[in-house]
C-alpha cells in the first residue's frame, strides 16, 4: 500500500504496524528494509500531522457558574459560550 496524503489515520497506523511487523521479522534484504523504514517515517509525520489536526479541532465543554456551557480550547481559552 502507498501512502498518499489521502490515507486516513486509521489507514495509515495500520500500514505503520505492518511496516513494524516487517522490520521485526528480519527477513527483509536491506534495500527493501531500508525503503520500509523511509515509508514507515512519512507514516509517522502522517500521523503526527493528522493529531496535531485534530487537537486543534478539540473543543472542551465546561459549565459556569451560571450553568451555561462554554467551550473552551485545549489550552483553556474561552471561545464562544452556548447554552
């Protein structure tokens, strides 16, 4: 399987596992170890990007005093308040 900036995350983990599975085993001649390994770290960065994507996404929900919801970023910022 290729990667492409198309592949879903879940896609993604799921070659990086197989990449893993490959590269423990042993069986692979060099060249081929060597490629797996040049996929397997565009995986990650993938991967990484996909979670830094998604965490900015993150809304956390708390209640004030008053019991309206307010959403809050991860890094605690008020952003709009919903009741």
């Amino acid at each position: 399987m290729k990667m492409d900036e198309t592949m879903t995350f879940e896609a993604a983990m799921a070659r990086l596992e197989e990449i893993v599975r490959l590269l423990e085993s042993g069986n692979a001649p060099l060249d081929v170890s060597l490629s797996l390994y040049e996929e397997g770290v565009a995986l990650v960065r993938l991967c990484n990007t996909r979670l830094d994507n998604a965490e900015q996404r993150v809304k956390i929900l708390t209640f004030a005093e008053d019991g309206t919801a307010q959403e809050n970023d991860m890094t605690g910022g008020n952003s709009d308040a919903a009741h």
